[in-house]
C-alpha cells in the first residue's frame, strides 16, 4: 500500500502553516521576553496587600 | 460540505496562497525603510531603551506598517489591476481575496498598536495607530484618487517611524523627532515625482490624478525643485539639533546640494532632451534620492555612536 503523493496544494499549505507555526513561535519568545525584561524591573509592580505601606501614610 | 467546497476551490484556484503571498500583502520592501529610520529615532533618542524593548517595539512598528500596505492593497485593488508594476500585487493577480488582505490588515493593525504600547508606552502606539490610520483611510481611501498632492500627503504616513521610535525611547515629542518627521515628509514629493516622470504609469487609466497628468510635465519637474529647496532648511536644521553634529552637518550639505544642482538640472531640461537620454538626470536623480535618505539617517547613527566616545555631537 503507497500513500498518493502529495499535492502541489498541500505543499504549499505545508509552507503557508509552518510559517504560521514559526511566526506564532516567534511572537510567544518575545511576549516573554518581554515579560521577563518589564518583571525584572518591577517599576509598576506594587502589592496592594496586607503589608503597611509607609509612602501611603498621610504624615 | 466544507470538504466539497474545499475541492470545488481547489480546482478554480489553482493558485492557493502561499506564505509568501501573504508577506507581499505587508510590503516587505516598504517595511524595511520603515524598520531603518525608526531604528534611527529609537537609538539617537536620548533615552536608551532596554535591547529586547528596542526589538519589539521596531517589530510592531514594522507590523503596523505592513498592516496598513496590506489595508492600502484591499482598498486600491482596482487601480493595482490597471497598472503594470502593480498588477501583480496578490490581490489583483488572485492568490488572495480582497477580503483576506482587509482581515489581514485589521487584525495586524490591532496587534501592533496594542503590543507597541505594551511593550513601550502608550503614545508610542497612538501615534501607530493614527499613522495607519492616516495611511489607509486618510490617503488610500480618500485624498490618493482625489488631489494631485497625493504623494505629499501620502508622504507623511512614511514620514512618521523615525517620531515614533523616538517616542518609544523618550515617551515624548520633540524638535528631533518632529524634524526627522519633516525630513522624510519633504524628501517624498522630489523621490517620487522623479520616478513618475520617467516611469510613466497609466495612472490617469487607473483614476489616479498624478501630477505629471493633472498639471503637466513641466510643472512637475518645477513642483521638484521646489520641494527640494524647502527639504534643505530641515535637513540643515535637522543637524544643528541635539541629534546632530559636526559630521551630521558636513553630510547634509554635502547630500542637500548635490539633490539641489539634481533638481535644478531636472527643472531646465524639457521633455524632448529627457527622452533623448532615456531620462538619465531624472533616474540618476531618483537613484541618488534613495542614497539620501540613507546616509541622512545613517549619519544621525554615526553621530550617536561617536558620542560615548566624545566625538559626536554639538
């Protein structure tokens, strides 16, 4: 029993969804990066918990 | 059912789209003179910005600006049918619908305003969102069928990458940015009326009102110097800023009077000595305007990276 060999149509879906695949890929590495690098920076990060916050008491 | 529909379009359509066309849709070749000047903005900006924030903010800026091309090609499908050097954009040549490039468009345009000014901040990706804006509905779909200052007007949507890679370093506007906006924005009509003189599309076919149609040949190679002489002060002008230098400057009025005596000698010469030389002054003066805008920009780099070493800059 032999497959059918592929199409020239499904090979360039094979192209069109592996660029897809790579750019989607691609997109999630920066997310992240970025999310590591604006983290790691902690400027807007402030926990508005059950901790006193000093700089928040009218003196 | 989809199955059916599936084989029905495989048989009319034998040219499925490919990746590739989808790529074309952004106008890669647009995009890399968009990732070149806001790369530009961005790293003169007095403010450094963090490698990986640089990265993505000149992806999204990049991505805004093909989202806009892909938008540009589903509104002007008709026209890029009629002429030449359009006709086999992937819209009017059938590998994708109209419909794809629009869809195409608008959900990059949301991708990248929102990611800029998550990545940025957000006036960043204001000013993404207006120049797409202003690209697709302002000049496509309004003033590029309309008014023979179309490429004026178009030349502003271009104009504003550098601004916004500045903005995405500094967070704010200033004489720099504002100036390397002008430079771009001057440079477009003299770039481009010198390619319509020698190119000679079938814009008046296609509805487009080129100036070299509406008001003649000869006021167009007059409309060329004179938005070559107003380029001057900015470019200049640009290069006593903060941004500039010594060397920023030398190279300005080196490349500004060279474009000067270019479009001087495109304005003295009719049409019947440009068709004897095949247009020599007029593709030599477009070849040399591309080199321009490349070595202004490039010298504001230069400029930028001799400072940490106390050679640049005033």
């Amino acid at each position: 029993m032999s497959f059918r060999p592929a199409h020239e149509i499904h090979k360039r879906r094979f192209g069109r969804n592996l660029g897809l695949g790579l750019v989607l890929g691609a997109f999630v590495a920066l997310v992240f990066a970025l999310t590591v690098v604006k983290v790691q920076r902690g400027e807007p990060m402030q926990g508005y918990d059950h901790v006193v916050q000093p700089e928040a008491i009218k003196q | 059912m989809s199955e059916s529909i599936t084989v029905e379009r495989i048989g009319e359509a034998p040219h499925e789209a490919s990746f590739n066309d989808y790529v074309q849709l952004l106008k890669p070749r647009v995009m890399s003179l968009v990732v070149f000047t806001a790369l530009v903005g961005l790293l003169v900006a007095p403010v450094p910005l963090h490698p990986v924030e640089a990265v993505a903010a000149i992806l999204f800026i990049a991505l805004g600006a093909g989202a806009s091309g892909a938008l540009n090609m589903w509104w002007d499908a008709d026209i890029d049918a009629v002429m030449k050097r359009t006709a086999r954009r992937p819209v009017p040549a059938g590998k994708v619908e109209g419909g794809e490039a629009l869809g195409l468009g608008v959900a990059l345009s949301g991708i990248s305003v929102v990611m800029l000014g998550l990545a940025t901040n957000v006036l960043a990706a204001g000013l993404l969102a207006f120049t797409i804006f202003f690209y697709a509905v302002v000049y496509s779909m309004w003033l590029k069928r309309l008014t023979p200052q179309n490429i004026v007007i178009g030349g502003a949507a271009g104009a504003f990458p550098p601004m916004i890679g500045w903005v995405c370093a500094t967070g704010s506007l200033s004489l720099e940015a504002v100036l390397m906006f002008a430079l771009i924005f001057m440079w477009t009509p003299p770039h481009f009326w010198a390619l319509a003189l020698f190119m000679k599309e079938d814009y008046h076919k296609a509805g487009v009102p080129m100036l070299t149609v509406t008001h003649g040949r000869k006021s167009t190679r007059l409309h060329i110097l004179v938005y070559t002489l107003l380029l001057v002060p900015v470019a200049v002008g640009a290069a006593l800023t903060s941004i500039g230098g010594p060397f920023t400057l030398a190279v300005a009025v080196a490349l500004n009077a060279w474009f000067v005596v270019g479009a001087v000698r495109i304005w003295r010469r009719d049409e019947v000595v440009a068709e004897a030389d095949k247009y020599a002054v007029e593709k030599a003066v477009f070849r040399f305007s591309l080199l321009y805008l490349f070595l202004h920009f490039g010298a504001f780099l230069v400029e930028a990276a001799l400072k940490p070493y106390g050679l640049g800059g005033w």
